[in-house]
C-alpha cells in the first residue's frame, strides 16, 4: 500500500519536474536531435578530439552566457561582453609584455570587467537608457579602445601561465573546460539558493512590486551588471590563452551569439523566468551546430546567415512560449 | 424597379426600428478563478438610458467590454437593432454603431480637437487624397455645436482642453460615428456640477434623437436624475431592472449590496489607543500642507476624486514620491523617510492599489510572494533555509486564509480576492505598526470583500493603525473611525463616523 502511495507520489513529483523544466527538455531533446544528426552526416563528429574543440569554444562563450543570464533574468540585456572582451584582452597583453605578474594580470582583467559592468549599469539605472541601446553604446566604445590600443595590430603572449591555461589540462579535462564548469555551477547555485538569486528572479518578475517591497531594484542590477561584465573579464583570459594572443577583432560578429543561447534556453525577454542549466544547452547547440557546418566544410557566410536565423528562432520561441502562458 | 428600391428602404427602417436597440442575451463571462458575467440579460430601447449600477466588482465593465467587442462572452448573444451579432472585433463594434466613453479617456494628446473627432476618417481632397483640412474644420465645428463645444477652435491641441471639455470631444467622436449605442462610464467622476449639467443636457438631447444611452455610475442621485430605467448588478448577476420614478436610492442601495451594512462592513467598535503615526505639513510638488495623525487601531479613511491626491499622499508617507518640506513621526519619534525601504523600517507597510502590476509577482507562486520581504532574514549558512521558508508561507497563507491549491500555485492563477490576501500575508508577516491600504478591494467580489475587512478589523485589535484609501464611499463611510476628505492635494475635511454622510463627503471632495 505505501509502496503504491510512494509511486504515486514520486510519479507526480517526475510530472511536476517535467513541467518545470519543459523548456530545458525541449532544447535538450533539440540539441541531441541535433548531435545524432551530425554523427551520421559527418564521421568526425563523435570523436573526442572534436568534443574537446567545441568544449574549448564553449569556454569563453559559455562564461559569458551565464553572466548574461542573471543581467537578462532581471530584464535587462548585455551586448557589450564580446568587444569588452576584446579591449580587456588587449589591455592584459600590453600589460604583460610589460613585465606584470600573470597572476595579478587575471585579477586586473576581472575587475576591469567588473568596472565596466558597473558603467552600464549607471547607464540603465541612473540615465534611464534602455538596456539594449546602451550596452550597444559600450560595445562600440570597447571595440574602440581594443582598436587603439594598439592601432589595430594582434599581441602574442609568450607567458607560462596563461600557457597552462590556454593548453593545459586537469584529470584530463582541459582547464578551460573546468573554469567554464565551476563559474556556471556557482551561478546556479547562487541564483537557486541564496536570497540574492531569489531576488534576481523577483525584480525579473515584476520590478515595481520588488521595489513597493522595500528592494533596491537599481541595486541588484547593478550586481547583475557587474556579474555579467566580470563575466567577461574572465572570458578575455580563456579567450587569449586559447590562441596565445590577444586580438582587437576578438568575437566580432558572435556578439548576438550569448543572447541567441539565452533565449534558447527559456529565457524571457521580460526576464523572471529561466536557469544557468538552459543557457549552457543553449550554448552547447549554438556550439555544436557551428562545428558541424565547419565539419561539412560550409562556407563561412552561411555560417553567419545560419546564426542570424537561429537568433530568429530563439526569440520566437520565447514569443511561443510567452503566448501560451498567456492563455 | 423603383418599388422595389423603396420596399427595400421600408423594409429596412422597420427592421431598425425593432424596439430594442441592443439586446444582450444570456452573457456570461469566465475568468480563471472567477465568474465575472454570468446568465445576465440587458436591453435597451431607442430613445433610453438605461442606468446600469453595482459595486465595483459585480460585473458591469465586463459587461460593456463584451458589448464593445474588448472581449467576446462564453455563453449568451448580442443583437443590435434586432440583428444578431455572433463574434465581433472592436472596430465590428464601432462600426455596427456602438461607442464606449470609458472612464480613463482615450484621446491623442498631441492631435487637435477635429482630428480627435474624426480620427480613422479624416476627410481627404479627391484628387490628391491629401488631408482636406478646410471640410475637416467644417465638419468638426458642426460635431462640436452639437456637443457644446463651439467655441473651442477645431485645431486646438487636445492636450489644452479641461477633462469636461475633452470628454465632451470624446462623445463628439462617437457622434460623427454616427453612434446608435452610447455606453458612458463614470462619466462624472471628474466634473464639477456644473460640468455635470451640461452633460445631462447633452444626454436628453442625444435620447430625443432616438440613440440608445447605457449609463455607469455610482453616483445615485445623478442616476436618478438622468435615466429612464435602472438595471442593477450584484456579484456577476442581475438583479433586478426597473423603472427610475419607481425606485428609491435607499431600495437601490440594498439591491446594489445584498447585505445589510453590517453584514457588509464587520467592523466593530474597538479601542482606539495612543497616537502611532503624525504628519505634520507633508508638502511636494502635488501636495499642500497635509497633516493628520494615526492612532493605534485605528482606520483612518482617505476619500478623494480621482487625481486629488489620495493618491500621492499615501504614495509620499510610504517613500515613493519626494517630500519637499514637512514632518512625518511615529511613535513620537521624528523619521526620514526617502525610499520604500525606510518606510518598511520605520514600520510601514503599503498595499498597492494595483494588485497585479505592483502588488505581486504574477508569475511566482503563493510562497514566494509571501516571503519577499523575509528574503534576506531567512538566509542561514549562504543558503535560503527553505524548511523555514515553507513554514511561514504555511502558517500565513492558513492565518489569511488564502484558498490555493497549495502555496506553490502561482498566483497568476488565484482569484482578486486571494491575490490581495496574499499581498497582505507578505506584509502581515514583516509585523508591522502602520498599514496602507490602497484600494484594497479594487476589483474583489463581495464575498472576499467580507473577509478582507475581517482581517483589517483584526489587525486593528492588535495594535496597527490603518489608512485605508477608498474611491468606494461606503466602504469609506462603513469601515474607517474617522474619514479625511482630500480636495486638490489638500485634506479638506474631517468626520468621525458618528458625523459621516455621503452628502458631506461628496460636497467637500468637489471643492465646496
């Protein structure tokens, strides 16, 4: 009899978790759809050499994602991460070359990340500017400076550290791959269990009540602005150590890619609603679907056509799934 | 071939001439939780008005919202001029001759007076099909004789007439739309008596001219004054149509409430303690030297017109508008108060008149919502101690009396009534000393309104001190201790409820 009860119990319990969790499971099902496809089209797919390669992209737009994923659950959007990567990653080199310890260097590139997550966020909180205009704004002047920096030229870097963690691995698993897992897995953490994540997700839900209910809606923006823009202070590092040089163009054209990986994920564009768990598959099909087009040697315009479609794509979703919550 | 043409043309006035102008069958209306319209029939005549009265929340905009094509009804039929209608757009509805003037206007601010009227069919010059600006003005100056409205130049800004002015634009506009069925809703709210006249007049003429007229009010005497038949609705259903000479407003009152008034208002007589809350000159760029004091279990009623700054005094108290000089104490003690935070410090607690765009997280659920407030508190080795979590939304949502599924339901899904519970349970769990009540039965049906005020009516033997702003006199009238009246961002009256009459608050919140 209670086994019966129990069965029941675990039954409803597997239901509600279904349902929860739909729209994980969807682009879950999508992404393995997905990989058997490629498996058969393309027979260096599964091979584990290529698992690593799209591992080692993930990374740096991964880190990202996730950072992106607590600005864009309070309702606001970053678009300013891959050129502040870029300008970050050129500051890291040039302080290099000039002789700065590596290790000082890292701390140095994520609080800079740090500062200019806190200028969007006094652009969004305090001049009122609509997140997507003004972190439009930051993303050119950031592309700026990563340009003038230099005038333009690439930077090699020729230091140890950064070496390690560029090509270096742990348990067999590469580092970039281990710096990538443990920031998503704090993220989620954070936003899941802390009153700080339970926060994130009330502003995302309905500001005006959070800010009636005595919380400081600017604030916890802020906080997300600088978890996001750290975010990409630590991308900077995974992304210079991967190729041993910093490059002004670094993830120019691939600015839309985190946001078209959070809308895949479940993300709403109101914010309130979505997990660290689906933006990490989100990126992992943006990955994987990049990859395969490599592997079938299509052409690179396509390429940017495929990635333009599948932004449309993902934020229709989120109109779907917006539409039936509605109803 | 000629009589034919004519018998078509008679056959067609006799068919528009079938005795009712509108008819509405059998309508009923469900919204999740809530039976918001059900099985209520309403006719009208041409040449009527027919008054259409009820407590906030007995179903009457949802019944023009059906008639306006704004929703469509589960169940029921609408027949226009004996046609019946089916499923219709509100453009079908405009277009079929049936106008809404709802109580917020709907006009564009920065067009003139003449576009306003005739805005979805500007006159255009036939060759060039460019605007025709000289018919354009012919054409409104004729809309605006006929509203009273001659002497106000056709291109005048919208944005520079008074409220009387642009809703009489708006009844102009259903006028060139050639309007069979005008449906007016609270249109006095804003209007002076003089106002008022004026636009009864304008009522009786537009009812000579055969169209059919559905007017909302609460206002009592004015439903007297300018209907010929009123219908009656109580918690989704109606009760009763009859003929104005035949009824008195005390019979109205009664069909209106179901209930006698202290079956309506439990609120008994308490003991009123020392005072908790003095504010003393609170003056901003809307208010004008506003003092009261609060005392321990006390209700303290605010009672205003829209926009004369009920509104902005509670929204100043509880941090939210700027103070530019002035005192606010509690318990003796002289606070500042900047933010809504400081105010939750101090002992506030504020209950918002818009339940579901500032009162609650719509997409979370009951337990989230109750423990907004606590958040922060409940973290215990870095993490949100969840059993505790669970246990507080269990005890309040049992103390208020929430009736969900369970307190992970989202509150999307609960009726007005177990929303506005829960907002209180948020507030109710933080202990606080001073509670502001916005509106808080904006929108409820009358069953839920009975336990709210149980609920206000505990909280006040405890110890809180209520301010309670209604727009709805008898709750006003029946709930608080004492009754301020604000005019203008001023309080221009105080009554205790031995003095309190719904003469005396009407005349001080128009300004005499």
């Amino acid at each position: 009899m209670e086994t019966v009860q129990n069965t029941n119990k675990f039954i409803q319990r597997m239901k509600f978790v279904i349902k929860d969790y739909a729209s994980e499971i969807s682009i879950l099902c999508g992404l393995i759809i997905l990989c058997a496809i490629l498996s058969i089209a393309s027979p260096y797919f599964l091979q584990v050499q290529n698992f690593l390669n799209i591992g080692v992209y993930i990374s740096v737009a991964g880190t990202m994602a996730a950072g992106l994923t607590v600005v864009m659950l309070m309702g606001c959007m970053d678009l300013s991460q891959y050129s502040v990567m870029a300008a970050i990653g050129m500051m890291v080199a040039i302080l290099l070359n000039n002789g700065v310890n590596a290790i000082l260097c890292i701390f140095i590139a994520i609080a800079t990340g740090a500062c200019v997550g806190c200028l969007n966020a006094f652009a969004v909180t305090k001049m009122n500017i609509v997140p997507m205009i003004a972190t439009i704004a930051t993303q050119l002047m950031a592309r700026a400076v990563a340009f003038l920096s230099t005038g333009g030229k690439y930077l090699n870097i020729k230091n140890a550290v950064f070496k390690t963690i560029g090509f270096g691995d742990f348990l067999g698993v590469p580092i970039l791959i281990w710096v990538l897992i443990i920031f998503n897995v704090s993220l989620a953490f954070i936003l899941k269990n802390t009153s700080f994540g339970r926060k994130v997700y009330a502003v995302g839900g309905n500001p005006t009540a959070c800010k009636l209910s005595g919380i400081n809606v600017n604030k916890m923006r802020l906080v997300g602005y600088i978890i996001s823009g750290a975010s990409a202070g630590i991308a900077s590092i995974l992304s210079i150590s991967q190729v041993s040089a910093a490059l002004p163009t670094a993830g120019s054209g691939q600015e839309m890619d985190c946001v078209a990986a959070v809308f895949l994920g479940g993300l709403s564009l109101g914010g309130g609603k979505g997990r660290i768990v689906g933006t990490f598959i989100g990126v992992t099909l943006i990955a994987v679907l990049m990859n395969g087009m490599t592997l079938l040697s299509l052409d690179a315009y396509y390429q940017i056509f495929l990635k333009g479609f599948v932004l449309l794509l993902a934020v229709y979703l989120d109109q779907v799934r917006q539409a039936r919550n509605r109803l | 071939m000629f009589y034919i043409a004519v018998f078509l043309f008679l056959h067609e006035r006799v068919e528009s001439l079938s005795e009712f102008a509108l008819k509405m069958e059998g309508i009923y209306k469900e919204f999740p939780g809530v039976v918001a319209v059900n099985m209520v029939d309403l006719e009208v005549r041409h040449g009527e008005v027919l008054a259409l009265i009820g407590e906030n929340g007995a179903g009457k905009s949802t019944m023009i919202k059906i008639l306006s094509g704004a929703y469509s009804c589960d169940k029921g039929t609408i027949y226009v001029d004996g046609k019946e209608m089916g499923r219709y757009t509100p453009k079908q509805a405009i277009d079929s001759g049936i106008s809404v003037i709802y109580q917020e206007l709907n006009y564009l601010n920065y067009m003139s007076v003449a576009e306003n009227i005739f805005i979805g069919n500007i006159p255009l010059k036939k060759k060039s099909r460019l605007v025709d600006y000289a018919e354009l003005k012919r054409r409104s100056i004729e809309v605006q004789k006929m509203v009273g409205l001659e002497h106000i130049d056709p291109m005048t800004t919208m944005g520079q007439l008074s409220v009387s002015e642009k809703q009489l634009v708006e009844i102009g506009r259903a006028y060139a739309r050639n309007v069979k069925i005008l449906v007016m809703d609270e249109p006095t709210s804003a209007l002076n008596d003089r106002e008022c006249e004026k636009l009864f007049q304008l009522i009786d003429m537009l009812k000579k001219q055969g169209k059919a007229i559905i007017y909302i009010s609460h206002k009592l005497d004015e439903v007297v004054r300018v209907s010929d038949r009123i219908q009656v609705m109580r918690d989704g259903r109606s009760v009763g149509v009859k003929n104005a000479n035949d009824i008195t407003k005390n019979e109205m009152v009664n069909m209106m409430v179901g209930r006698t008034i202290t079956e309506m208002y439990p609120i008994s007589k308490r003991e009123i303690g020392e005072p908790l809350l003095e504010v003393r000159g609170m003056t901003n760029h809307f208010l004008k030297d506003v003092s009261f004091t609060l005392h321990k279990g006390e209700i303290l009623g605010l009672f205003g017109l829209m926009g004369a700054g009920c509104d902005e005094i509670v929204r100043t108290l509880f941090g939210l508008m700027p103070l530019s000089s002035g005192e606010i104490f509690v318990d003796g003690k002289k606070v500042a108060i900047k933010s809504s935070k400081d105010a939750i410090k101090n002992g506030m607690a504020y209950v918002p008149s818009e339940r579901k765009t500032e009162g609650l997280i719509l997409m979370q659920s009951v337990k989230a919502n109750i423990v907004l407030l606590q958040i922060d508190k409940l973290m215990k080795n870095f993490t949100v101690d969840k059993n505790r979590e669970t246990e507080l939304a269990l005890e309040w949502s049992k103390k208020l009396n929430v009736k969900a599924p369970g307190i992970d339901t989202i509150t999307e899904s609960l009726s007005g009534g177990n929303q506005q519970k829960v907002v209180l349970a948020k507030w109710m769990l933080n202990k606080p000393k001073i509670l502001i009540l916005n509106e808080p039965t904006k929108g409820i049906d009358v069953g839920a309104k009975v336990e709210i005020y149980k609920l206000i009516e505990d909280f006040c033997k405890q110890g809180l001190g209520v301010i309670m702003v209604s727009s709805e006199m008898a709750e006003v009238m029946f709930t608080s201790d004492r009754v301020h009246v604000v005019y203008n961002g001023e309080i221009r009256a105080e009554f205790t409820k031995e003095e309190v009459t719904q003469e005396k608050i009407l005349q001080r919140a128009m300004g005499e």
